[in-house]
C-alpha cells in the first residue's frame, strides 16, 4: 500500500522539492542584490569623503540606492 501511495505522490513530492529550490535561488540572489547596493551606498560615502562628488550628488545617488533597496 505505501508503495501505491509512493507513486500517486511522486509528482507532487517532485513539484515541491523544484518549488523549494526555485524559493532558495530567488532569496539567494536577493541577498547577493542588498549586498551589491550597501557595497554601493559605502563607495558613495567614500567617494563623498575625498571629495569626488559634491553633497547634492551625493544625495540624488544615495536616493537612487536606498529606493532600490527597499524593492527588496
């Protein structure tokens, strides 16, 4: 009987464990993505520390950054 009920499953089992991988690899390259833009954000502190870029550019980049975190 559990051999039966093994393959009525099999379908569904296998649905769910490509659905679960799926969900890992999506978070995962969200995690790589709010990485990649606080990585960002600290280059543009730098950048305003040596005075590459001006307060007001600074500004507009940071705004840009932390609205594309926040889609996370």
């Amino acid at each position: 009987m559990f051999f039966v009920d093994d393959l009525v499953m099999s379908p569904f089992k296998g649905f769910l464990f490509i659905a679960k991988e799926v969900a890992k690899a999506v978070e995962q390259q969200k995690e790589q993505d709010r990485a990649d833009v606080m990585s960002q954000l600290s280059g543009l502190h730098a950048k305003l520390e040596s005075g590459e870029i001006d307060e007001d550019e600074f500004d507009s980049l940071e705004a840009e950054l932390l609205d594309r975190l926040e889609q996370f």
